[in-house]
C-alpha cells in the first residue's frame, strides 16, 4: 500500500513491481491488489493498454497521516 501512496497518481502493475521488495512476487503483488479491490480501497482505470492502480484518496491520505515517516523514508 505504501508504493500506492508514494507515487499519488495511478501507476501500473510493472512500475509497482519494480518498486517493492524483490522477495515479494508479482502473484502475491496481484493477490494484494485484488484484496485491496474488493474492499472498494483500490481504483483501476485503464490508459491505452495498461491497467493502473491507486488507492481511493480517503485510503491514500489515512495512510499518510498514519505512517508519514516510513513513507519518507521509503523516498529516500
């Protein structure tokens, strides 16, 4: 959820991949999202052929207020 909250904008699957600890798979990176989807935490929209991901902006900023260092620290 954090790699969602850093970028702010909808970001496709391969980017949030690249972003996350290579001991994380993409199946399990896939498993999270669609957990996240079915609690309505997750918006997808489709830009030319590629799906993105965000979270929903009420999700987005509780996250932030609630973990703001390790946000920053995963920026550095």
């Amino acid at each position: 959820m954090h790699a969602l909250v850093i970028y702010q904008q909808p970001i496709p699957l391969q980017q949030l991949r690249e972003n996350i600890s290579s001991t994380v798979s993409t199946s399990e990176i896939i498993e999270a999202l669609d957990s996240l989807s079915r609690r309505s935490l997750l918006e997808t929209t489709k830009e030319q052929s590629k799906v993105l991901y965000t979270l929903q902006p009420v999700v987005m900023k509780y996250v932030r207020r609630v973990y703001p260092q390790g946000l920053s620290s995963q920026n550095d």
